[in-house]
C-alpha cells in the first residue's frame, strides 16, 4: 500500500476515534470493514492503523502539546506522531555504523516510510517533535491522563506512579486460559511450542499461559476444539477467588461475553449448574460460540432486564456462590483500552457507584447460609472498589469478609499476599507491579 493511502487511511481513522462515540475497537473493526474495498488493507496496513490510533489515544495530551506547531489539519498531525511511533517500535534492528549518515531522520530508516508520505513543511515538523526528550516535557504531557485520574493514582500508588504510567501507556501480553476440563496446561503449552508459539505459566493462575506478540490463534486446532481462551491473568483469579465446586449451584451475576463463566465452569468441571446472567442479550451471544467449544454442559446463560428480575428473584437463597463482575469504568485496562481515559469522567463514575451498589446488594440476596459472594471490578479506582466493598460490609453484617489473601494461599495460589491490599482483605492488582490489567475483588460468606 502506497505511504501516502496508507497515511490518508490513518488520519481518517483518528479523525474517527476522537469523537470518542464509541469504543476504539468498535471503530477500528468497523472502519476495516467499510474500507476495505476502498484500501485493499492487509494484515500489516492493519496493524499500522490500529496501532497509530492507539498511540494517538495513549499519548493524546503529548501529540496536542506537538500538534499546534505543524500544517494541515490536526487528526492528520496526530496520525504522523503515532504513525510514527509505530515504525520506530517495530523497526529492524540496524546495523552499527561509525559513519552516520548526515541528515538523517530520527530513528534511522525506520521513519523513512512514513516521510516519503510527507512534504518538507511536515517532515521537518516531524524531525522537530522526534527531536524532544520526554523528560523535558511537562509531567502531564508525560503521563498522558486526565487530570482527575492523577491524583487518586498518587495517593494509592505513591512512587509506583510513573512504572505504572509505563505500563498503562504500552501494551499487554496475551494470556490464555487452558481449559483444564479437557486439557492439562503443560500439554497445551507443548501443543503451542510445535506450532512456533513459545509460551510461558503464567506465574499466579494454575491455568494461565503468556505468550509475546499476536499470532493468529483462530488458527490453531487447539483454539478451534476450545483447549484455550484469551483471558488476562487477572481476570482468571477472579474466576478462581469464587472456588466453585463440583455439583454447585453458581451465578455469574454479570457474565458478558462469559470469559469467567468459562473459567468457572471448567473448574465445577461441567457439573452442577452455572448460570451466567447479564442484560445485554448482544453480549450473550458472544459466549454461544465459545461455549460450544469448551465442551462444558452446565453454563446456562439467561439475558436479564435488571438485578431485580424475577429469573432472579426464584433463586433467592438457593445458590453456593456468586460472582459479581460489576460494570465499572474499566480503567484497570488502560493497556487495552486507552480510549477509555478519555471517555469516562468522575460523573459516570458516580453513577457507575450507584448501579454497583444495587448490582452487589440485589446479587448477595441469591446466596445460601454459607454461600460465597465475589464482588470484582477491573477499575482502579478506590471508589468503585473498597468504598463499595465497605459500604457493603456495613449495610450486610451477615456477610462475613474473607480475606482474600488467605483464600487465594489456599487455591495453592504462588505469593498470595503480594496480589492483595497490606492487610490481606482484598485483591488488588496492578499492571506494574503484577503484569495483568488492574483489578479489584472482596469476598464474603453468607451466614
């Protein structure tokens, strides 16, 4: 694809994903999808799309600082600054030269695509930006967040700020989850070493595999007979936090797309029954198709008006355990989602706070004496996390708090108290301290 299509295809897309209407991911499948006779796109030309708007939304407060001091119109400035990260971080190592060749562009021949998309005005332009160091910048062109953000990272967080800056402005590992129903880890990861794909135990989940880069894994057979899903490791020790049994009577009270459904089905190794409720049908039938593939015949998802509804209402004091995954601002996942730092707001958060309340509160009412509550988020803020999980505790002195620590030593779980708050109450995770997306979980047994 000739740079200057591809740099027009870029700057249409940032242009795109800046009205922040929707989910980045949305606007770039779409955009793939209505483009695609337009731009003959390939799997490279796809990768530099995607990856220019995601550094665009990563580093958004640094290209603004950049942007007013070149030409021609601003989401096209934005689209070369992130055009041109892309080509630098996945440029061919070069080979040394005692001769350096003057004039040359910063970065070498990684930017030389790219430039040969530019006129002079621009390429100058660009050669200025590269030429600014990031500790000259001012500390928010620095951690690209909003300013409301900062401040709670600060306090709970301290010196850890910047490494977790780091972290949310890069990218994640892929981790896989092994169906152990039907698979043992160290077969699937032997599996995945003779198809090329080296793949390390993820070092806390019993079922987590890590693997560097993208391969095509809709490819593989073990994907296609339901051996492996793609689950961040902090999301299957939520799974594992519920320890459910076999033969129980489960809910996971907000299941999605069913990637903890799963998790959790497999562990209750296709017995008892699991239902998997959620208000949104659309996400539901995300999980169908992966259902089928996991083998597992005890998940029965169930779309939901509300948390009241009566398909809830008849299990009241019937089920072993719950697992709330409550709605939240998803900003644990700024690693994926960096859109989403720039479409929440405190005020969503506050009535984000609200729906977790009733969500937790209508969901505690299903549980047996006896019976586990599991409330997670992957949000990393205090008020959709210890405040409701406190606010709980007060308003339900029959739910007793399990400290989280101490259960997960129990599931044989690697450091337990590392994953947790000081005093071992909750989980809480971190992109820079433990390498998955922030989350959040508190757990409790009903009397």
């Amino acid at each position: 694809m000739h740079p200057k299509a591809l740099l027009e295809a870029c700057t249409e897309l940032v242009r795109l994903t800046l009205k922040f209407e929707h989910p980045a991911d949305a606007v770039v499948s779409k955009f793939f999808r209505d483009y695609r006779k337009t731009y003959a796109f390939g799997p490279r030309e796809r990768a530099a799309l995607a990856e220019t708007v995601y550094n665009v939304l990563r580093n958004k407060l640094r290209f603004d600082h950049f942007a007013p001091s070149g030409s021609g119109p601003k989401e096209r400035r934005l689209a070369i600054l992130g055009f041109a990260q892309h080509l630098k971080e996945h440029a061919a190592p070069q080979p040394k030269s005692t001769q350096p060749k003057r004039h040359q562009q910063p970065g070498s021949q990684a930017l030389d695509f790219l430039i040969s998309a530019l006129n002079k005005q621009e390429a100058a332009w660009l050669e200025t930006c590269e030429q600014v160091q990031t500790a000259d910048l001012m500390e928010r062109h620095r951690h690209n967040l909003p300013e409301w953000l900062v401040a709670p990272l600060k306090a709970q967080v301290g010196e850890g700020f910047w490494p977790l800056v780091e972290r949310m402005n890069g990218g994640a590992p892929l981790d896989l989850r092994v169906n152990t129903f039907t698979d043992k880890r160290a077969d699937v990861q032997h599996e995945l070493k003779l198809a090329g794909i080296q793949a390390e135990n993820t070092p806390f989940s019993p079922w987590g595999l890590r693997i560097e880069g993208k391969p095509a894994l809709s490819q593989l057979d073990a994907f296609a007979r339901g051996a492996i899903e793609v689950q961040d490791e902090g999301s299957q020790l939520l799974a594992l936090l519920l320890d459910a049994k076999r033969g129980e009577m489960v809910v996971d009270f907000c299941a999605g797309a069913g990637g903890k459904t799963l998790a959790i089905g497999a562990a209750m190794r296709s017995t008892g029954r699991l239902y998997a409720f959620d208000t949104s049908g659309h996400r539901l039938d995300a999980l169908k198709p992966r259902l089928a593939r996991s083998k597992l015949s005890n998940v029965h998802p169930s779309a939901i008006a509300h948390e009241r509804d009566e398909r809830i209402k008849r299990l009241s004091g019937k089920i072993d355990r719950v697992l709330v995954d409550a709605p939240c601002s998803g900003l644990g996942t700024l690693r994926r989602n960096p859109d989403l730092k720039w479409r929440q707001s405190p005020k969503a958060v506050e009535e984000l706070t609200v729906k977790q309340t009733a969500i937790l509160d209508s969901a505690a009412r299903l549980l047996k004496p006896g019976g586990r509550l599991v409330y997670a988020t992957c949000s990393v803020l205090p008020e959709e996390n210890e405040a409701i999980a406190q606010a709980f505790s007060a308003k339900h002195p029959n739910f007793v708090p399990l400290s989280a620590a101490e259960t997960l030593a129990d599931l044989k779980v690697a450091n337990a108290a590392s994953l947790c708050t000081p005093d071992g109450l909750y989980l809480r995770l971190w992109p820079h301290l433990h390498a998955t997306d922030g989350f959040f979980a508190a757990v409790w047994v009903a009397k």
